[in-house]
C-alpha cells in the first residue's frame, strides 16, 4: 500500500457537476470519491488534507506546449516549465517538435522522452514532427506511446513546414493516429505582408500582425487540412484556431468520442483581441495573431456549444529581447502554462464560462480526445493527478512569483481572484502554496489506441 492520502470536503468539479465530497489517494492512484460533508471512512490517513472552501479539480492537461528542450534551453527547458505548470495546476503537457534538433526521427523522439523523465515535475508527451521528406519516420511511431504527429500547414523554421502537396496526401492518407496541425497559408501570409511593407514600409508596428497573418491566411489552411481528413477518414486535430469563419469547417453535433475532425482554442486568443496590441504590443504576438473582438467572441461561443473541443496554452517563451523589434522580426509566441487555469477561473467569474465547461475543455476533452489512460477525470482508479484551487483570493503576478526561465509574462501587473493551492501528479504532492517536492518526476502519457 502506498501513502494514504484524504482530501475531505472540498468543492469537487468533475463530470459536469460541482459536489462538496472527499477524495482518497492511495498511492499513485484515487482510490474512492465520496460525496456529502464529512462523508469519508473513518481511518488512519497518513495525511488530511482539509478542501472545505476549495475547488478540487482534475490536474489541466496541455495539449500544446513548446518546452524549448532540447537546443532552445536559454529561454526555457522541461524542468523549469513543467514546474511552472504544476504551480498552474497543469499535471500532463504534450510538447511540440520544433526544437533544436527538431524531433522529426524516432531516436530524436526518445532522446525528448528521456530528458523529461529526469526533469519534468509534470506527466509528459511529445509530438512527432512531420516534415516534407520523413513519412517513413512517422508510420515508425507506437501510438500507445506517442500523442500524434505534428504537421505545420503555414511558416515555421527550418525543415519542419509542409508545403509538398504529395507530401501532405501521403501523410494523411497514411498515418494512422492523431494529426495535429498549425494551419496558416504561407502564400496568403507573403502576399499580405509585400502589400502592407509596400504601403507603409519596413517598419510595420505589432498591429499590422492580424493584418498579414489574417482571418484568409488561416481559414485556407484549416479548410485545406479538414478536406484532406475527410477524403482519407484521417484523425485531425486543428490546433489554436483563432477565427470566427473557421468555425463553419467544425461539428458540433456529435459527441466527442465519435469526432474524427476536433478543434483547439489557446488561451490567449480567448482573452486578447486586436485592441490589445496597443497596451500589450510585441508581449501578445503569438503565430495564429490574435485578431478581433468578434473573433474573440466567436471562439468564447463556440467553446460553450462545443464546436471547440480543448482549451490549451500553445506556451511558448521567448526572452524578452528575443521580442523586441517591429511586427516582422519580434518573436511570436509567448509564457502562459503557470497562469493558464486561473486566467479561465477569471473568466468564469465574468460570467463567460462555467467551472464546469473549463474542467471539461481543460481536463476531461483533452483526455478523452487524445485517449489518455487513466487520466483526466477524479474517478477511482484514476491515477491521481489533482489541482486544489482557492477561489476567493486576489493576487497581483509579478516578476517575483513567475516560475518561467524567460522571467515574464503578459498577465504581469493582473489581478486574479482564484489561486492555485495544491497540485498532485500520480498521487505525489508535487506544490503546495509557493513551495515544490523537487523529488518528484511525471510519468510517459499512455494512450489506449
């Protein structure tokens, strides 16, 4: 038997409803849920731990982070991420694959899965990166092992674009598992920003990025990637859309178990909107832009009808200096993994969405898309990845409590009212209020495919 752990009293949200119920922990795994006030056995626990007040969630699940190890590690690296991420109430993240190398073999894959079972606080999985000339690669990949393959259908660095039509048939035709796509259409990008630099020059200010990197560049993309799904029954998962007209490509109709074709919003795209740039400029410049406020409601919209099926952060650092320039030099992209849950906390107080809707887009969606075992959801035999949340208290972030190794982020000077207590990943009490059990590491996602 491992350690016994009890979490009595607190405010569950799970499945839908919010319960005032106890969770016991035995070892790695949730061994019973109780409903009721003091409703719990009578035992020797080797630890209570009073929730009365609190939120007990399921730990978040990332779909989209950019951990920047290995190569890009002077901005950022799996060990000092993932404990933000725990901080943030995040337990498992999924990692992209343009590093440096780019993870597009399978023993570069490995090599990333080696690196974060000695660093990262939190459970870990890495995408396989598709690149023009690696379908053999791909269809090397144990699914049970590995979320997906990477496709980026728009700019990216170095080899990791795909811009061969053959190429992207054989990959879709092909590939058995889930693809996941980054989908902006570079010829519509390059022809947007010729015309903005002839009309305006060189020196294009941040408000010129949802200008060039538009609502057309994105939905010739996506719409391009979705057909190709539905002409070979292909698994896709479009990432961080960021448009109203997309919208029309997704179906809300059927359950998410059934979906063959599923759809990302990131945070930032759901809280920023093109007005920002002016108080935020380069901090919010993220690959899909952030664009208008009618997007921004379109997408709150369509995670509230479940067209949108997951909320992710798509976090990925840069160091300051890294952003500075002008719309075409800053970096794009940006640190939200520590500050995602209780970003959508805030929303929630708003009005905007339910606890009950961001548990599910943050916690059960992502498990159940991407088939997670035993994970996503505060059941018994679960492993027991938790999140205890405080919901009435305000906090300032500054530059004293971010966790990130870039050492900003664009929620800094932000009041939120809900707090990030306590987080556990397989039953270990990883945070607790400010301080970290360096001794423990996140497991290897498994999916049940």
């Amino acid at each position: 038997m491992g350690k016994l752990q009890l979490i009595k009293n607190a405010e569950i949200v799970n499945e839908g409803t919010i319960f005032t119920g106890s969770v016991v922990i035995n070892g790695e795994f949730i061994e019973a849920v109780y409903k009721g006030k003091d409703n719990f056995p009578t035992i020797s626990f080797d630890e209570i731990i009073d929730g009365e007040n609190f939120l007990l969630l399921p730990g978040v699940i990332d779909d989209q982070v950019h951990f920047r190890e290995p190569g890009l590690t002077h901005k950022a690296d799996l060990y000092t991420e993932s404990k933000a991420a725990v901080a943030g109430g995040v337990t498992s993240f999924m990692d992209m694959p343009n590093t440096r190398p780019p993870a597009v073999t399978t023993q570069l894959l490995e090599e990333k899965y080696r690196l974060a079972e000695e660093k990262s606080f939190a459970n870990y999985s890495f995408y396989m990166g598709a690149t023009n000339d690696n379908l053999d690669e791909l269809l090397e990949i144990d699914p049970h092992k590995v979320c997906g393959v990477k496709v980026f259908m728009g700019a990216s660095t170095g080899n990791m674009l795909v811009d061969d039509e053959t190429t992207l048939q054989e990959i879709f035709k092909n590939v058995p598992y889930l693809i996941a796509v980054h989908c902006e259409d570079e010829f519509t990008i390059r022809k947007n920003r010729e015309y903005y630099q002839s009309v305006y020059g060189e020196n294009l200010s941040v408000q010129f990025h949802p200008l060039i990197r538009n609502a057309e560049a994105c939905y010739v993309s996506s719409s391009k990637a979705v057909a190709l799904a539905k002409k070979f029954n292909s698994r896709l998962h479009v990432l961080h859309l960021s448009t109203e007209k997309e919208m029309q490509l997704f179906d809300n109709s059927i359950p998410l178990k059934n979906k063959r074709i599923t759809a990302e919003v990131c945070i930032h795209h759901l809280w920023f909107s093109d007005k920002d740039y002016e108080r935020f400029g380069n901090k919010i410049k993220w690959n899909p832009a952030i664009k208008s406020e009618s997007d921004r409601q379109a997408l709150i919209r369509a995670v509230n009808n479940n067209t949108i099926d997951i909320i992710a952060t798509d976090h990925a650092p840069h160091l300051l200096a890294e952003k500075e320039g002008n719309c075409l030099t800053a970096a794009s992209g940006g640190p939200l993994i520590q500050h995602s849950l209780v970003a959508m906390l805030q929303l929630a107080k708003r009005g905007v969405f339910s606890p009950e809707k961001i548990v599910d887009k943050m916690c059960h969606a992502p498990a159940e898309l991407f088939k997670i075992e035993k994970r996503g959801f505060i059941r018994p035999g679960y492993y027991a990845d938790l999140t205890l949340v405080n919901p009435n208290i305000s906090w300032n972030v500054s530059s004293e409590n971010i966790l990130y190794k870039c050492g900003w982020s664009p929620f800094e000077g932000m009041r939120f009212d809900t707090r990030v207590e306590k987080t556990w990943v397989n039953g270990n009490k990883v945070y607790d209020q400010g301080k970290f059990d360096a001794n423990v590491r996140g497991k290897r996602l498994l999916f049940d495919v």
